[in-house]
C-alpha cells in the first residue's frame, strides 16, 4: 500500500497546510486582483494569488536569481513536506528516494523577464539561468538538487490533470529499492506573457467580483479563474513508514487516466472522464457505495460542468455522493490545482469534514449531483474521489483512503 507520510501546500488562501486547511474549512476565499502586474489592460483582472510569500525568508539567497516564483513556491511546499513526514534523504540508501511533479507550462515569469532583458537591453543582460528556469522539469530538478534526491525522477505536463498524474507514475517508482518519492504539483504564470496564453484559450470568466467569478456547476457559470500553487506530498509504501513510526495522512488506493482527443470533443462529452472514474475505483478495489466524497474538477464552463455531472452521475447515479469543489476559494492552479485537491482530500478523511464549494447558491437545473454549498459537512465515509482534466482531453481521477480506520 501506497501511503502519503507528509504535505505541503502553497494556495491562494493559505501557505502552509495548516493556514490553508483552516480557510478551506471555513469558505475562506483567496481570489482577488491581481497584484503581481497591472491587469488594467487585460478584460481578466482576477487570480487566486498566493498572498503573504517572502522567497528570501524562506530560500537559501543563492536560489533566488536562478528561480521562478514557481519554483519557489514549490521548494517552500517540498520543505514542508519532508518536513511533515520527518524524512531526512540523506539517512537513506542513495537513490532510494525520487521527484515526480506535474507542470502546465514552467518558468514563464522568469522567461518573460529575460526576454525584456534581451529585447531592452541585449543578449549580454539575459540571464545564463534562463537555460533552465523556463523548463517543464525544473520544479522536479530543484527539489532534487535542494534535497540530494537521486531516485528515478521526471515530470508529467498534461495541465489540470497533471498533479493526479503525477502521484500515480509516483505510486508506480515505489518499488524495489525506491522508499519514498516526493510529488505533486505546484505551478503559476501571472505575470502579461502567462496571462496572454491563458486569455487566449477563451475559457476565463471575465467578471470582476471575485464572489461571482468563478461558479462551477452553478446556472451563472461565466468561466474559470485560474491561480497559482498547489501541493507536494510524500508518498511512501506503507512498510517503510510503519518502519519509521510515521502515521500516514492516507492511502493512494486507485488511480486512472484516460485520453479523449480533440476529434472526439475534448473533455466536453465527459466519456473519458467517467472511464477514469470506473477504472481508478476497479484500481482501488472499491464500489461507488464506498467513496463518501467526490472533489470535482468544477470546470465554470457550462458544457464542460454538465459532461463532469454526467460522468459522476453515470457512476454513482444522481445525487447519491457528495460533491464539492474547494478550488471555488483558490481558482484552478493549472498543473498545481489537483495535487491541492489530494491534499485538500487527505486532510479531510483525517478530520472527517467536506470542505464546501462556496459562492455557489444551488446548481444548474438537470444536473443531478449533491453539491456541498455553504458550509462544510460530515465525512461519513473512508475513501474519497478526486478528478480532475487538462486541456485537450486528459483525465484522471485519484482514490485516496483511510490507512486505518480509528
């Protein structure tokens, strides 16, 4: 059995798990104006953005030239990871612990900067860490290089969808030798060049109040609102840890991923997600009766909320499991958002409450699902279902459970 031993979180409404869990709980929202740039400009002014973050405070100074905000941020959150876990790597067999984390789009803040560098002032100002910065990998090779990590490592890009795909080739390398692996995903791009590439995809809610902007499976959906960080988890094989003295948060009981390819209309008809759903279920030898919760993808967008509550429905058959959406208060965190949603999942069974989807008055009519609105409700159950879809077609869905019960 798989076992998550340690978390980090870096959100929009709380860095650090226990800022984060306490506003989660409490329908604290962390989406406001940007103030990282000024989106005057731009017809999308709103971002979860994570607040209160001093890289210098908390990173060695010789890390801050060479890193992005996004790879600070995801440093910060393997810290507290290994941190919770109580795993020093360097009391372990040296390549017994490895990195795999998810990315949408890497460095971009870092490369939009060097590229003014370049344009404004010439090559010869154009930073030489610009050679890695940008690159998908670099959250996975800090973390590596920052912990001596030497294990079988990599990175997984398939945008949302990415931090469930990441803990699962995770779950994959914990054999053999291998006793640990760090993973997850933190990422972020607001700055003009992120922003550009996001508007350009159509899909960002373009209202300024932030209790109305972001609405999944609510009749006055508008759109998405995006955000940066998300989570790192340590992942463990339950004998390992046993052998530590950890007490695991949960188990990783069931993981699947399925494609469906823009010919046969991306995530909208919502046939690959529920494919996900049945096999990472059949993955965690599990029924639909035994998931006491599903954290949703909540995409805001009409068709693709209607194709998500479709599949879920398919599944587990109109309200009959409860659903929520906690990125309602952190906006979607790209590569980030569904490896917080783990974390947000983990956290849950370990104090047994659903965390609510705030903002959103009732759902859509002819939806069918029992969406958690308002305030956060019992857990009754010892598994829960975490989904999530990138853009172009990729799904995945993640069974995390109780180690034991208690």
């Amino acid at each position: 059995m798989k076992v998550v031993t340690g978390l980090g979180v870096a959100a929009p409404n709380g860095l650090g798990v226990p800022e984060y869990w306490r506003a989660a709980q409490h329908g604290i929202s962390g989406i406001r104006r940007i103030t990282s740039f000024d989106p005057t400009p731009y017809p999308v002014a709103l971002a979860g953005q994570v607040p209160g973050f001093d890289a210098a405070a908390q990173l060695p100074s010789r890390l801050l030239p060479q890193t992005d905000r996004m790879t600070q941020l995801s440093l910060v959150a393997a810290q507290e990871a290994l941190a919770d876990a109580a795993l020093d790597p360097a009391t372990l067999p040296r390549y017994s612990v490895g990195v795999v984390t998810a990315s949408s789009a890497g460095g971009f803040e870092f490369g939009q900067r060097e590229l003014q560098a370049l344009w404004g002032q010439g090559s010869r100002h154009v930073s030489a860490y610009q050679s890695f910065a940008w690159f998908y990998a670099v959250n996975t090779g800090q973390i590596s290089i920052r912990h001596g990590l030497r294990g079988p490592s990599g990175v997984l890009v398939s945008e949302q969808a990415g931090g469930l795909d990441a803990i699962g080739q995770a779950c994959r390398q914990l054999r053999g030798d291998v006793q640990a692996m760090v993973t997850g995903g933190v990422d972020g791009a607001l700055c003009p060049w992120g922003w550009t590439a996001q508007l350009s995809g159509g899909l960002l809610s373009t209202c300024d109040d932030p209790a109305r902007a972001f609405l999944p499976f609510s009749a006055s959906a508008s759109g998405q609102v995006i955000g940066e960080g998300g989570a790192i988890l340590v992942l463990e094989d339950a004998a390992s840890a046993a052998a530590r003295g950890v007490e695991p948060y949960g188990a990783v009981t069931g993981y699947a991923a399925t494609f469906d390819g823009r010919r046969s209309g991306g995530n909208a008809t919502g046939t690959g997600l529920r494919r996900a759903i049945e096999q990472a279920l059949t993955s965690a030898r599990l029924t639909p009766a035994d998931i006491g919760l599903v954290l949703a993808d909540g995409a805001g967008v009409a068709d693709l909320d209607r194709a998500e509550a479709a599949a879920i429905c398919a599944v587990f058959g109109p309200s009959q499991v409860p659903v929520s959406v906690p990125k309602t208060m952190t906006g979607r965190l790209l590569a980030g958002g569904a490896a917080l949603d783990v974390a947000t999942a983990l956290l849950a069974l370990r104090d047994r409450v659903i965390p609510p989807s705030i903002n959103v008055d009732e759902c859509a009519e002819g939806l069918g699902i029992d969406l958690v609105t308002g305030a956060s409700q019992p857990l009754r159950k010892s598994s829960v279902l975490v989904l999530a879809r990138g853009r172009g077609g990729f799904n995945a869905a993640v069974v995390v459970s109780r180690a034991t019960e208690n």
